[in-house]
C-alpha cells in the first residue's frame, strides 16, 4: 500500500538556522576495515563512506559529525552523528510513494542500506532538535572492551570483536585499581598526544566482570581522549596478571605525557556501546557548558 507524500516532510526543521536541517544518524559499524571513523583522505573511514552516501542522496556535499571519533578497529553499535542538510536539497531524500505507517526517514534509511557496505549500517534517521550537536550536546559516552581467557583464544564468529589473551588475569585486583581512576583527572598517561587538545576527562565508570573464560570491561566517561580506553585496558592487563600493583595505575595519573611502562590493548575488543544526552530543553546549554570546559582546560 502507498499514499502520496506528506508535503510536511519538506518544512525545515525548527531552530534550524542558515537554511539547514540537522538531522541525528544513529549508526553501527564493523571497524576491523576501516582506518577509523573520522575521514582521511586515501583512507576508507567510516564517516567517509556515509558522507559519500549522503552526498550522492541530497546531490550536494555534506559531513556527518560524530559523538566518537574511535581508532582504527574498534567498532560501534551506538555510535551517534549529526549532519546539516541544506533545507532544498532535503527533499531529494523522500520517495515518490510513501509506505504506510513510515516514519519521515525510514525510506532513506532503506536508501542507505543499499548504498553502504555491510559492515556500516545507519540504524535510524530523525530531525535533531533545537541546539543538538552529536559530539559537544554529549553527557557521556559507553564503551565495552571484550576478552577471552580461553585456552583455545577466541570462537571463530567473535574473533573480531574479542581480543584473545594467553595469560591469567586477576579481575578483583583489575577492579580495584580501576576504582582509583575514577572521577576528574588528568589522563595524559593514556592519551596520545594531539597538539591542543585537553586530557582532563570525568572517568565515571571502569567495572570488570568474569562469566567463565570471558572478561568484559565497561567503561563510561564526559569524553575520552585519544586511544584512552584503550590505554586504559592496556594498564589495567598489566595489573590483572600481576605485573604491576593495583596503586600503579593511580600513579600513573601524575604524568603529564603518554607513559611507555604499558601498551594500549587491540582495538577489536573494543566497542562504542551508547552515547547519553540530556533532555532536549537542555541540549544548548550541555552544547556551551562543553565548549567553555575545553577552552578552560587546554
């Protein structure tokens, strides 16, 4: 059954200002071939192949803007965008003929799955509201790295998302020293370094939990750094098979640099679960709190 298109869907979306629409992408990706989600020229990046996707659907060029610019390899099944479509390129996005009971994106959103590679999927598409901005409208972001202690390293359907490990690890002595990296800290010791960009972040959860050979890490912060949680585990490996005291890891909050006493863990165990924000009436004032905390911390 079809019915002839809402003319609704063409009106801009309110507090879209300079002619544009935002719209919010919700998004789940493979990452094991992708260098990444930001773009890079010659490389296949994530927001570079949604990018080309959109672009060839609205026939103008447009960006996505992520919650989280993960690393090569790691994945997401909450990862979070924005883009700003302008306002008379939007309906080349909408069907001649609408299915009944579809939301306003639900057919771009079809679109997108025959456009795009299997291992990035856009799950869902609506208007953002007023003052939403993926990255700095953000509360916090959740991030789970998996493991396997098993003898045999790690089940053919999840090898790439479960880092194998070949040793012993001591969760309760892992979780003790991960108890002493939460709150507000300066984490340059599990950051690589980009030129301007502050290393003070709100840990706000790093819990372990063992069922039988698997190992998972749950990890929340306001924003993380470049390669911190991934620093984060690495560290806390350490501490798990006893190469290092849980208080090390404390420590290690005094640096001011990237320390080399430990190595960040693979990128396939780690996945970007979730992305939190706060009530729409908020999102303008989370979106300036944000900004004036980043210029404060550098």
């Amino acid at each position: 059954m079809t019915t002839s298109p809402d003319t609704s869907m063409n009106m801009p979306a309110i507090g879209s200002g300079g002619g544009h629409v935002r719209l919010r992408l919700d998004i789940a990706y493979d990452g094991t071939e992708f260098a990444g989600w930001a773009t890079q020229t010659g490389q296949r990046t994530v927001a570079g192949l949604i990018d080309e996707a959109l672009t060839t659907v609205f026939r103008t060029p447009v960006q996505v803007r992520g919650a989280g610019r993960t690393d090569s390899g790691v994945h997401a099944t909450g990862q979070v965008a924005h883009v700003d479509v302008p306002a008379d390129a939007l309906p080349n996005a909408y069907p001649r003929t609408v299915r009944a009971g579809d939301t306003e994106f639900l057919p771009l959103v079809r679109r997108l799955g025959r456009f795009l590679p299997q291992d990035v999927r856009v799950l869902s598409i609506a208007r953002a509201a007023a003052g939403f901005d993926a990255r700095f409208s953000a509360l916090r972001r959740h991030y789970v790295y998996r493991l396997s202690t098993a003898p045999y390293g790690v089940e053919p359907q999840e090898a790439r998302y479960v880092t194998p490990w070949p040793r012993p690890l001591d969760v309760d002595a892992m979780a003790a020293a991960s108890r002493e990296l939460l709150g507000l800290h300066n984490f340059a010791a599990f950051c690589r370094h980009r030129e301007g960009a502050t290393t003070i972040r709100e840990l706000q959860r790093l819990d372990w939990s063992r069922d039988g050979d698997r190992v998972t890490a749950s990890v929340s912060a306001d924003a993380f750094c470049w390669a911190m949680v991934r620093s984060l585990v690495g560290a806390l490996l350490a501490v798990g098979e006893h190469r290092r005291d849980p208080a090390w890891c404390a420590g290690l909050l005094q640096a001011q640099r990237r320390s080399s006493e430990f190595a960040a863990a693979p990128p396939q165990g780690l996945t970007l679960v979730g992305v939190d924000y706060p009530a729409d009436d908020q999102l303008q004032a989370r979106t300036l709190v944000t900004r004036d905390l980043r210029i404060v911390e550098k």
